[in-house]
C-alpha cells in the first residue's frame, strides 16, 4: 500500500511540512512526531529522515511555513507606526491558529526562505519611516518577543468556567474579592477593583502594541 502511494504522490518536504503543521494543529506539539506525520502520509519514518533529517529539522520548516502565513503591507513610510500594528496583529492572528507554535519558535532563529522575506519586510516598513537601522532591527525582534509573549499567556490552559467547575472563581467574583479588601492597606486595587472584571485579550493586545 506505502510503494503504491509513494508512486501516485511522491513524498516532499513540502507535503511533509504541511502534514505536520495539520497534526500541530490538532494535536499540539506533545502529538507531533516522525512516525505521526508518517502514519499520516502513508509512508515509513526513513523516507521522512531522507527529505527533511530529524524532528529538529521538521520543526524550522513548520516555522518557516507558517512564518509565511503572516502579512506585512507595501512600506508606506508615513503611516509606519499604523502598518506595525497591522503586522503585530497579523502575527497574533497566525500563532492563534497553530497551536503550540510559540514553543516551536522559543530559541530557534528563524532564517529560512519565508522568514527571510519577512525580515525584509518588516524591517523594511520601519526603515521607509525613517526609523534608524540600530533600532528597525531591535524593533522587528521586540515585537516578535512582545507577540510571543502575550500569545503564549493568552493560549494557556483556561481557568475552568463555572459552568465546567462550580467552585471556579468567575471575573465578577474576582472583583467584588477585591473590592472588599481593606481600603486602608489597598486602597489603589479597591478604587480600581471593577475593571479587573473587564479583560479583554482583543482590547488589551491592541493597547499593549500601542504603547
């Protein structure tokens, strides 16, 4: 059945790259293997090690594919600062639909063909609004690390709902706790306890690109 298939659609490293990222998707990092993505590509392991050498190998061409994914705007140099954003939010967008892709990317520089263009890009959008050298290049690394940051916080694990676990402290509840604490000893979380019940990932991200 494998020779049959191999014949009809012959093993690449981009039909590799793409099985993995759809295991990726649907079973995270901890289901990724050699053997899953060769399982679903009808093969045997070996042909996998020939097109892309190991796992560590398969993980910067998933990078690199789903770097792709991410869009950058023509450099319109007077309206830089508005276009960064829209990459920041593109960024978010594209890690929010693979899962696991934040651990995938945690020491790995990213240098492949898409990620290049992208370099290019980006620094590109800063550099046309007149934005030093020195500082396009740390601001095109701050914002990925910025992105990362906030996306891995915000794909954790989620606090149970009250409807999955009754005891679950609900956003209200965490407010009104702390608005009955001691005006005396903290009177700055009292004043402000409500809008600790007002979190808002989409409002806060923006906010946080902003500033």
């Amino acid at each position: 059945r494998r020779s049959s298939r191999a014949r009809r659609d012959p093993i690449t490293a981009e039909a590799i790259t793409d099985a993995a990222i759809k295991i990726l998707d649907s079973e995270g990092l901890e289901g990724l293997s050699m053997r899953r993505v060769a399982d679903a590509l009808n093969t045997g392991p070996a042909s996998l090690y020939w097109h892309v050498g190991n796992k560590d190998g398969l993980l910067d061409l998933v990078f690199d594919q789903i770097i792709g994914e991410m869009d950058v705007p023509p450099p319109q140099g007077d309206r830089w600062k508005e276009q960064l954003k829209q990459i920041a939010l593109s960024q978010r967008a594209t890690i929010l639909r693979h899962r696991d892709l934040v651990a995938i990317s945690m020491g790995r520089i990213p240098m492949g063909p898409h990620a290049l263009r992208y370099t290019e890009q980006v620094v590109g959008v800063l550099r046309a609004g007149g934005v030093p050298d020195d500082l396009a290049v740390s601001g095109y690394l701050l914002l990925f690390a910025l992105v990362n940051g906030f996306t891995m916080d915000e794909m954790a694990e989620p606090v149970a709902s009250a409807e999955d676990n009754p005891g679950a402290p609900s956003p209200s509840a965490v407010s009104g706790y702390l608005a009955s604490l001691p005006v005396d000893q903290f009177p700055n979380i009292v004043a402000s306890a409500p809008h600790f019940a007002q979190w808002d990932n989409d409002v806060q991200f923006e906010m946080l690109v902003d500033l």
